[in-house]
C-alpha cells in the first residue's frame, strides 16, 4: 500500500482535510477514535494486510502505519 493510498482511506474517518494532516501528525487529534482505527484495521485485513489493531492505536501516524503496513505485506 502507498502512502497515497492510505491517505485516501483515512480520508473516509478523519475530520479534517488529509492535505493538512502531516505523515508524522497523531490522527487521534485529526479526529480518529479507536472504532474508526479498528474499521481501518479491518478494512485493510480485507485487503491482505494483517495489521495489529493495539499496534496502530499505540502508534496513530501515517508514519507509523506505513512502516506497520510494510512490516505485515513483507512477512
């Protein structure tokens, strides 16, 4: 998955524009609770990517979930 792409699914949950939110910023404060990061998780488990769900809520940032989501579709 891109970063692009994730940018794109996050843009369904978050409440401010993905323009704004910096790849490093915590999208808990961009307005994400742990239902939406639980319907992201899934949602990307349905794609093939077996993401930990403790691990995204410990660690809320592009960032973060890009390096997850590569660590998860490389193993």
């Amino acid at each position: 998955m891109t970063k692009e792409q994730l940018r794109e699914l996050l843009s369904s949950y978050v409440e401010d524009e993905m323009d704004t939110i910096a790849d490093d910023e915590n999208l808990i404060y961009a307005g994400l609770d742990s239902m939406m990061v639980m319907s992201i998780v899934e949602e990307l488990r349905t794609r093939g990517i077996l993401v930990n769900f403790l691990e995204f809520l410990e660690q809320p940032s592009i960032e973060a979930w890009l390096e997850k989501i590569h660590i998860y579709t490389t193993v």
